[in-house]
C-alpha cells in the first residue's frame, strides 16, 4: 500500500515569543494555517496579531521560536518569504492622486511583470471597479479603496496572503464588500491569514480561528470546535429582533453606504 502523504502547511508557527524590552508580546505562540484556506487570528487590541504578522512577514525578527511561509524559513530564507506573500496592513497603502487602474500598473511595473495595463485590467474587472479604473483614487469609498489595495496585493499571484485588519474603519456595506473579496480569493486557492478583533469577521470568514490573549494561543479550531468549550446552551423560545445592520441594508439597499446614500427629498409645502 503507498503511504498517504499530507501537504505541509502553508504557514507553520512554533514557540514563536517577542518582547520590546520588559514587555512580553508574544510568549510562545503555536498555529499552522493549510494551503487555500482563511485563517483567522483574532484578539483584542495589543494581543500581539501585528507583531505576528510582521514576524511572519519578514519585517520584524522574532526572538525565540521557528516560522515557516509557503516552506521558507522566515528567518535564514527571508527574500523566498517575500516572493511567496502579499501584505495588506490596517490602513489602505494607495496612491489617491493615481487614478485606481494607474495604482496597479505602477505595483505590476515594479515587479517587473510583462503586460502591466492588462494586468491592472483583469485585476479591475476581478474586483468590481472597472467602472472606476480611470477615476483618482482620491474619489473613491473606503470599501473602493481597500479592493483595490486588496488587489495590488494580489499582483504576482502570491500564494500567501496577510491582511492585517482589513476592515477597520469601514462602515457596514464596506466591510461586506471586504468580506466577499476574501471569500473570493480563498475560492482560487489563495492562503489567507486574517487577524481582527471583530467576532462576526472571524465568524464569517475564516475556516479556522484562533484566539490570541496576552501573547498566547488560548484556543484553536473551527468554529464548531469553539463553540464546544461553551456549556450546552439553555434553549428559549424569543422573538429575534433585528441587528443595526439588518436595519441599515434594507433602508439604503445593498449597493449603498452611508457616504452615497442619497437624503429622502424634502415635501415643498
């Protein structure tokens, strides 16, 4: 009988510990994120998910402990690491005097691609903003913005993708347009790695999640794996109210947000 071999993960995470002098931030964190899945990382602010994703990332040394990326080391084998991932951080790193489709042919021309235009096109049409392509970027929705910085990450077809908080800031209809996007790329095989301190991101996202407290790794696993460590929930019969956001969606519609919504006419006496 031939034996079964298992892929190696696409990120692999062991005793990895950080500290800035007295402050301990990570104290010896272990996770493994499979290939072509979203991994979610989800903490309070100051958990330890940036200096995290920087280690991983290459751009912050690790004190103690082993990562690997996409099979690299990301210490000893740094520039492999860099040619196997993307980064997204918290704030959308765009141009906005550039108009949307200038951004990406300027990262495609960078990287040294062939066809720079027709990469920025398809990678356009990918995300919804053809339309938008010729515009400055400077015009654009917060939700606009953080696709197209989504997709100048994507340019190289990185295996390995880091967003570090992608929706902070962004207001409901924003963050759904986020939230598709990722779902998308996981879709095609991409490996996502996704820190928030957002529940219902984590819920709706990621495959597995793990929960970072005070430089640890508390708890690991799917959802349903999660929800076992609760006691067996008490069963009642209420009536569901609707959330905030349920109400918002049905007044503006699906395509609307609160910076395009336009104000109900006035009654001219």
């Amino acid at each position: 009988m031939t034996p079964t071999t298992t892929a190696a993960p696409a990120i692999q995470v062991r005793g990895l510990e950080k500290s800035y002098k007295d402050v301990h931030v990570l104290r010896g964190v272990d996770f493994e994120v499979e290939k072509g899945t979203i991994f979610g990382l989800l903490g309070s602010n100051g958990a330890g998910k940036t200096t995290a994703v920087k280690i991983l990332s290459t751009l912050l040394k690790g004190d103690n402990g082993t990562a690997t990326v996409n099979g690299f080391d990301v210490a000893r084998q740094s520039d492999d690491v860099r040619r196997s991932i993307s980064l997204t951080g918290q704030f959308a790193a765009v141009d906005e005097i550039l108009s949307g489709r200038e951004n990406l042919i300027l990262v495609a021309r960078l990287r040294h691609l062939k066809n720079p235009a027709g990469i920025a096109d398809d990678l356009l049409a990918r995300f919804s903003l053809t339309e938008a392509g010729g515009r400055k970027v400077g015009t654009y929705s917060g939700g606009m913005r953080r696709r197209l910085d989504i997709a100048m990450s994507l340019i190289g077809e990185p295996p390995v993708v880091f967003l570090d908080e992608p929706t902070t800031g962004l207001d409901p209809q924003a963050r759904l347009e986020v939230w598709e996007t990722v779902k998308r790329l996981a879709e095609r095989g991409t490996t996502v790695l996704l820190t928030t301190q957002y529940l219902d991101e984590a819920e709706q996202l990621a495959d597995r999640i793990a929960i970072l407290h005070e430089g640890r790794i508390i708890a690991n696993g799917t959802l349903d794996d999660l929800k076992k460590l609760l006691p067996p929930a008490k069963v009642e019969y209420v009536e569901k109210q609707p959330s905030l956001e349920d109400v918002f969606l049905a007044i503006v519609g699906p395509s609307a947000s609160p910076e395009t919504a336009s104000p109900a006419p006035s009654k001219e006496s």
